[in-house]
C-alpha cells in the first residue's frame, strides 16, 4: 500500500473512531443533568446527526467552491479552532436546563464538542473528494466509496469498544484525555495530507460536455451486484429526482434507527445500554452496502422486507400478546437490520461519479438529521404516545414503493397496499392506547398513561404507567382505601418499615427522590414534611389531579421541581429522617443519583440516625451491590429488605436497601427479621461521578417482572 493511500485511510479511520468514541462520552457526561433519561440520548442523535450534516456540507462548500490552496487553508483553520476546544474542555463543568430540555442538549454539546464532532464530520467526504481528484486516472474512476465503507466500520469498531473495553475499565476523565490525544492524532496525520497536497502543482480539471438534459433515474439505476462503467458514472448527471431519492433512503434508515432505539428502551425493556445495539446494526449496514463487493442482493431483500414490517407491526398492534425480549428485541433489531440495508444498499446503486461526491454525501447526511428530528423533536411534540415506530413502517413501505415502481407491476400493487394496512397498524396502537386510559399525555422523559380499571371487591384503581413501567397504583373506592400505601411502597417493603420506624413519637422530614402517584404522601402524619423531588413537571400535574395521595396526605406536602442532586445541592442541610431514592429511568435507577458523590450529598441533608432507602427493583441490573459499596465507602450498614406480591392489599415484589448509621434502628425487630444480607459482586468497581460501568451488574438473563 503506498505511503499516500495510508495517509487517508488512516485519516479517515481515526476520525470515524473517535466520532463514535466521543458520543457516548459526551452523552454520558449529559444523562446526569436531565435526570438519566433515556430521551436524551435520542436528542443526542439529533445532535449527531445535524451536526454530521453541517460537516458535509462544510466538506461540500470546501470541495466545491474554493480552490484547492483555500480549501486546504480552510480545513486547517477548522482543525486548529478544533484543537483549541478539545484542550480548553479536558475538564468540563456542564450545565444543563430541565426547562427546555431539547435546546439545553443540544447547546451543552455545541459546547463541549461542537467544533471537534464537525471537523471529524467534514473529514470523510472532504479526504474521499480530495483522493478522487488526486489519482491521475480521476477524470475517468469512480469514486473511492470503499473508503466511507472502511468509515463506518471505524466507527463501529469504536462503538462496540467503548461499553465492553472503554467504559469499565477507564474514568471519565482518564477517557477524555485519551481521546484529545487521538483527536491530537488525527489533525498531525491530517496535517501530512495538507502539507503533501501543498507540494503538488493544482491540475487543470479535464473539459468534459455534457448536456444538461443526460439524467440518471431510478430505473436506469443499476441492478444488484451489477457492474458499472467508470464511464458511465463519470457522464451521468443525477437528476433532481435522483436527489430527492438519496435524502429519503437516507432519512428512513435514520427514522428506523431513531425509532428502533426509542421503542425498545421505553416499550420492550429499560435494558442499559441497549441503545448500542441499533447504532451497530445501523454502521453495519452502511458498512456492508458500500464494501463495494457485491453484498446487497435487492431480491432478497424484497423478500424480507414485508415479513419483517409485517411482524413488528404485528407485535406493536397486539399489546396483549406476552413476548419474551429474548424473541422482540432480536426481532425488531432484525427489521432494522433489514430495513436500513435496504436503504443503504439502494443509496450504493444509485451512487453518483466523483465530482457529485460531496453532494451525495450531503444529501445522505441531511436525510440522517431529518430522521433523527422526526423521532428526537418532532414526535415528542405532535404525539401524545410513542407512535413514531408504526409511523416509521408506513414510511419504509411508501418509500419501497416508489423505489420499486419502475422494477415489476406486481411491487406497484403490493407496496402500496402494504403502506396502507402499516396506516391501520398507527390506528390500531392509537385505538389501543386509549383502551381504560383516562389521561395520556407525553413530554420529554416519555410518554405518561393514566389507566383505570374496576376489581371485584375495592372498586375502581388507577395506575400511573410511563412506558411499560408502572409508577403507583390507588384504590378510588373510599378513603381507607385511597390512602393504602400500594405498589412497591406497602407497609412491609423497605421503605415502609423505615418510614413507621424512623421517629415513633415524633413528627419526621422526608424526601422522596421521584414523584410518581405521591404514594409515600400516604405515611404522612399532622406535622410531618414529605418533600417530592420531580424532574418531569407533567407528572406533578398527573400526581395532583389525577390522584389524591398528595391532597388527602395529613403530612405538609413540598415539590421541587428539576433534577434531585442539582436541587439538593442548592439547598442548605434539610435534616431529613428518611431519604427516599426512588427517580426511575425506565426500569433503572439514573447512575448519578448511586454515586459516591451523591452519597455524601445525600448524608449532608440527613438527620443524625436518619435512613437512606435506595429502591433498586430491576430487572435488568444488580444494584444491590453497588449501594453496599457505596455504604462500606462511606462507612455506613446496609442491609436488603424483600418483599412479595400481595394483591390484596395492591403490593408488589420490591426490593429496597436501607443505609444508616443508626444500628438501633437496624436491631429493631422489625428490621432484623425483615433484612437480608447483599450478595458482593466480584470486580465491581465504586461508583464516582467520573467512574461508572453497567456491564458488570448486567443480568440479561433474568425474566422480566409481569405487572
């Protein structure tokens, strides 16, 4: 291989690395200050891919309108801006709003890695031009499309590295140091490109005629595996309507990747990490369609792909059917998979010669922003359900419909058709949704369903349900019964026993760290003080309509609203006798609110004796370790306290570790018959705001919990 072909290989592979790299670690520096929900890594992707965007079209303008001395100037200016704030934010202190949680994202990662994320954007398209028009034979060669091939496969390589190598092994900060010193990497080795193309005099480009009226369409597209002239590509100019087709595969492979995500962290399983999966299956399919070896077979995949829209259609109409995750989340992975490499490999036959390069790929970029806005931005606000999946279906459908049309007579018929039974797929989830469901309303965090339902013997029940997880239950027959502490909260779970034996004989101070229905409200005596931390300021209007815990609670009832370790940090010590940890992320507790930081936090605003009540119900994660950790560090007991479902009194299985100094309330018989001791974890590792890894907690083996 010769030194020049090194050169931009190894430029363009780091810079898909470290953009891939760079992701999770800007995303997991932003999931602490909106309150660990899983949104915000969808509004990342919005991030990502606009920005992705803005560098190729920054690649584009460079290639297309300056001369090759300016353009090298221009992206060696954009690499030194670059530089300068990689270096400036080795030690980052971001903040973020919870009022407008979109634009706060969004600005917090213009500002931590604005400018780097778009010189390592513009590199791909901007080197794969400058190669094309560096080989002597450029004039007549196609485009070097195995380049952004080996692109996406840097990045993917990058992606699976970063939870199973980077993460558990390496701090936050250890991690961005590395990085800047790859990032510093790159721009020498880039610096070499711009130097080398300097030395070389400018060639005069070949005069070429063409009449404007020579036009590519979709039918005159190649077939798959089919072999295309140099030639030919050289002299074809893509028509408008070509273009328009590039953005729209382009934007449904991302609306698939969006959507994929979105729904199996709020619908199917609250899985950490689990977001890594669609981004993978999504690099490889561009990794797979442009290798340039012939492995996008359109037969094939006009065969899979209605079976594969058909089945997640089929899963997301019947809500009712019990499907393990073992057998949905490799299904809807497998449509994806389908889905995108369809997109992706009729983008490779439809592409253009090189001097439409920067074009192509701009257009790739811009349909990948849209798809990604429609799931990040759009849905949450025109929505008020998680409907953007079945939508995304309708799209491919009508999509592969008019990519098709020209093909065979029998896809005008068939595409349409199924286009239209996706549409009743939207109707039938909407129509589901509303089946018992008194309010259903969605924001930011996801979406919030209220249902009500009768029992035989306590009347009517509502229940709180943002996903698939059920967020507290009340009886509506009569007082008694309203005010019957249900769900993970009952009289015998952890932090019901530490609520009735924290302070006999004297009024109590509590903090609730997650709003939901309000039940602890129900505990509440004349001169007590519950205090609810709420990130989500719909639930807090579900919470006081909607249910009467909050109003009927005989305690004094406070709400702060934001996430509740930037609030308790703005506040003096509040000596609260029990603290409540209790703020889900889906089925997971967010990550900064078990750190070794948020401990000390916790015990600062902790009456002496007082309990921490840390509800680690999950499914998924083995927390009961890491809060044991965090005690032994901070020399405090833990002891696991279990319980059972009851459904006579409405309680469900929970389990809660309770963390004190107080050992008299531990030896109370209450306590100590109720307490269990927690199983260690081998290599787990404190978690510290700059150190923490899911993977070794992970238990994928479990069954989930039935509501």
């Amino acid at each position: 291989m010769r030194p020049r072909v090194i050169l931009y290989v190894s430029a363009i592979f780091l810079s898909s690395s470290l953009l891939f790299l760079v992701e999770p670690m800007a995303g997991k520096r932003l999931l602490p200050l909106l309150g660990g929900s899983s949104a915000v890594w969808i509004t990342c992707l919005v991030f990502f891919q606009t920005t992705l965007l803005l560098g190729y079209l920054c690649a584009h303008a460079i290639a297309t309108r300056l001369s090759r001395r300016a353009q090298l100037a221009a992206y060696g200016f954009l690499l030194a801006l670059s530089l300068v704030q990689v270096f400036a934010n080795l030690n980052p202190h971001p903040h973020a709003s919870t009022v407008r949680p979109v634009f706060s994202v969004l600005w917090v990662l213009t500002m931590l890695i604005g400018l780097p994320f778009l010189a390592l954007s513009a590199t791909n398209p901007l080197l794969q031009s400058w190669y094309a028009h560096g080989r002597p034979d450029h004039a007549a060669s196609a485009p070097p499309y195995r380049l952004f091939a080996l692109s996406n496969f840097g990045s993917l390589l990058a992606l699976l590295a970063y939870p199973v190598l980077v993460e558990p092994n390496f701090s936050l900060r250890t991690q961005t140091l590395a990085w800047s010193l790859g990032f510093l990497a790159f721009v020498a080795v880039c610096g070499v490109i711009i130097a080398s193309r300097r030395r070389v005099p400018e060639p005069r480009e070949p005069e070429i005629h063409l009449s404007p009226a020579v036009t590519v369409s979709a039918s005159a597209a190649p077939q798959a595996g089919a072999a295309v002239a140099p030639s030919l590509l050289h002299d074809v100019v893509p028509s408008p309507g070509e273009r328009t087709l590039w953005l729209l595969m382009a934007a449904c492979g991302s609306l698939l990747l969006s959507a994929v995500t979105s729904h199996l962290s709020q619908n199917i399983a609250a899985i950490p990490l689990l977001w890594i999966l669609p981004l993978t299956i999504y690099l490889l399919t561009f990794v797979l369609a442009f290798s340039g070896r012939r492995m996008y077979f359109r037969e094939l995949m006009m065969g899979l792909l209605p079976s594969a829209l058909g089945g997640v259609g089929y899963l997301i109409v019947d809500t009712t059917m019990d499907v393990p995750i073992m057998i949905s989340i490799p299904l809807f992975c497998l449509t994806l998979f389908i889905g995108a490499f369809f997109c992706h490999g009729e983008l490779y036959l439809r592409r253009p010669s090189a001097r439409y390069l920067t074009q192509y790929y701009l257009l790739i970029a811009a349909g990948g922003a849209l798809g990604s806005m429609f799931v990040g931005v759009l849905a949450p606000v025109v929505f008020n359900g998680s409907y953007e999946m079945a939508w995304s279906l309708v799209y491919t459908a009508a999509l592969a419909a008019a990519l098709m049309w020209r093909q065979h007579w029998a896809w005008r018929i068939f595409w349409p058709a199924a286009a239209a039974a996706l549409l009743v797929v939207v109707v039938l989830q909407e129509r589901a949704d509303r089946e018992n469901a008194i309010v259903q309303v969605r924001s930011f965090y996801g979406t919030l369903r209220v249902t009500e339902e009768p029992t035989e013997d306590a009347g009517t029940y509502r229940t709180l349900i943002h996903g698939t997880i059920q967020h507290g239950t009340q009886f509506m027959a009569s007082e008694e019964l309203r005010r019957l502490p249900t769900t993970y909260y009952s009289r015998d779970s952890g932090v019901g026993l530490a609520l009735d034996n924290c302070c006999k004989g004297r009024a109590r101070r509590v903090a609730d760290i997650g709003l939901g229905t309000g039940t602890l409200a129900a505990y509440g005596e004349p001169g007590d003080v519950f205090r609810f931390y709420e990130i989500d300021p719909r639930v807090e209007v579900i919470a006081k309509n909607v249910f009467t815990y909050l109003r009927e609670s005989r305690a004094r009832i406070e709400i702060a609203h934001g996430d509740a370790r930037l609030s308790m940090e703005a506040e003096p010590p509040e000596n609260y006798d029990v603290i409540a940890v209790d703020a889900f992320s889906g089925d997971a507790i967010p990550v900064h609110l078990l750190t070794a930081e948020a401990l000390k936090l916790y015990q600062r605003h902790l009456a002496p004796g007082g309990i921490i009540a840390f509800h680690i119900s999950n499914t998924y994660l083995r927390l009961g370790p890491v809060v044991q950790e965090q005690a032994d560090h901070a020399g405090l007991h833990a002891v696991l306290i279990t319980t059972e479902d009851d459904d006579d009194t409405g309680a469900y299985s929970s389990d809660w570790v309770l963390v004190t100094a107080n050992e008299k309330f531990l030896a109370l018989p209450e306590i100590a018959n109720a307490s269990a001791q927690i199983e260690p974890q081998p290599g787990l590792r404190l978690w510290t705001d700059d150190y923490s890894s899911l993977l070794p907690i992970l238990n994928l083996r479990a069954a989930p919990k039935k509501d």
